[in-house]
C-alpha cells in the first residue's frame, strides 16, 4: 500500500525533535509521500528546506487564518518568492469563524489574496474551513472555480455542500477525526465524495485518531501529539465506510493527491 498524507505539518516542533522516528515509521506504514503546509512566515524556511532534505516531502506555503497577526507588510512578496523558489503550493490558508477575535475582513482579504496567488502560478490551494461553510462557499463563488484544486483539509461540511464544491475545484481530504464513532456527518460525506476527489490526511502533529496505529508521541498542551504513520487508520475507516478495500482506497487517494499535489504538474 502506497500513500500520500494530503495536509500535515513536519515542520511543527512537536515533530521535529522526533523527524528520523516520525519519516521511517511513516515509511514503513506506507507513507511515501506528504504536502507540508507551512502556517506563517515564520515557518516557511522550514517547510522549504523538510521539502529539500526529506525524500517524499512537497512544500506548500501559506498564511493560516490563526497566525494573520504575525505577518509582515511584506507577507505577499515573500509568499510568491516563496512559492517559486521552492516549487510549492499554497496552504494552509482558509477561513475560521470559531475563533475568539476572528476578524472576518482581515481572515476575507489575507485568504483572497492567498487564493489570487494560487490563481496566478495555477497552484492547488490546502484550505482550512471551521465553522465557515456558509461564507466559503459565497467567496469561493466569487472567486469562481479554479481548476489546480481547491483541497479542503480535514474536511467537515456536509453532503449537500460537495457538488457545489466539486464545481469549485474542491478536493475533500479526511483525517483521524473521520474515525470517532460519533462523527456521523464526516461518515456520510466520506460516502458521498466523487472518488476522484478523495484524499487522505493526518493534520500531524493535531487530529490525532482515538485509536492511533503508532503511541503518541507525548502529549504537548494536554493533545496527544499525532504523526504520518496513523495516515493507516483514516485509509481503514474509509474502506469500511465506503465498502471497499483499504487497496483500493491507497490506490485512488494515491492518484488523486498525485494528480493534484505534485510542483511537477506545473511543467
Ligand atoms: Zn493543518
């Protein structure tokens, strides 16, 4: 079985003390390939240079809706220089209307000019949703579709909202949350996702699964920290949920992050 973890976050200091343990347990899991999404300017060299030395890893580079304080005048310069210099793709960005002081103008311009970006250098785009549906699908209409892919990260929406996002360009990535009992709408989105549109993810170090294949490693802030080689459970989940092989779901979200995820389709 060979996988693509879809969103994650290697670049994250819960994992990188751990890098050696957390790349080979993730290869032998199956995990050949990852999109490393940075967060902040902050931590784009990072993403940049995981993505030079660590076979299998794909940049990506983005402003994410918690960290919009810390940017400089500069962030959009340095986001394209970015982006070129390291052949990345745009994330994590996206809208978070769960947070405390959210500033929906702010959090609106910072994602429109992130997905400009992704329209310009024909880039796919890793996007962050919580609690903000509503409004991602009136400023993504906006924006019109965008055919490199527009990929929804630990997707949460519900079935009505899949074809319209399809139309969008909407990719629908599922993570460890999809295995909770309880989780009833993420199970019946997982069913309804076209399967050339299903991706897989661990959001590592967050989102670890209830019932994680490998230990946590630690726990940082009272959350078990979560890491690629659990990519196995949300693959099992999925088979199950949608009657069907965990081969067969490798295959297909192997082919779907490939088609969409890779700087070589920018060739
Ligand atoms: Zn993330």
């Amino acid at each position: 079985m060979r996988l693509f973890d879809a969103h994650c976050h290697l670049q994250d200091d819960r994992l990188t003390p751990h890098l050696d343990g957390v790349i080979s347990r993730a290869r032998a899991a199956g995990v050949e390939r990852f999109l490393c999404c940075g967060s902040s300017e902050a931590d784009w060299g990072h993403v940049a240079k995981l993505a030079e030395r660590v076979d299998g890893v794909v940049p990506a580079f983005g402003l994410h809706p918690w960290y919009l304080g810390d940017r400089t005048p500069g962030w959009k310069q340095a986001l394209k220089d970015c982006v070129e210099r390291h052949r990345g793709m745009i994330g994590e960005i996206g809208l978070d209307h769960a947070l405390k002081d959210r500033g929906d103008a702010d959090q609106e311009s910072v994602f429109l000019e992130q997905l400009a970006v992704a329209r310009e250098r024909k880039l796919p785009a890793s996007i962050h949703c919580r609690q903000a549906w509503g409004r991602m699908i009136e400023v993504l209409s906006d924006f019109g579709p965008h055919p490199p892919g527009l990929v929804f990260h630990a997707f949460s929406g519900t079935v009505e909202l899949i074809a319209k996002l399809v139309e969008l360009g909407g990719y629908f990535s599922f993570c460890g949350t999809l295995t909770y009992s309880g989780n009833s709408r993420a199970h019946k989105s997982a069913v309804a996702v076209p399967e050339d549109r299903l991706l897989v993810e661990t959001d590592a170090p967050d989102l670890p699964p209830p019932e994680p294949d490998v230990p946590a490693l630690g726990v940082v802030n009272g959350k078990a920290v979560n890491e690629p080689a659990n990519l196995v459970c949300v693959v099992r989940k999925l088979a199950e949920l949608r009657r069907c092989t965990e081969e067969h779901i490798a295959d297909i979200t192997w082919r779907n992050a490939s088609n969409v995820l890779q700087p070589t389709r920018r060739a």
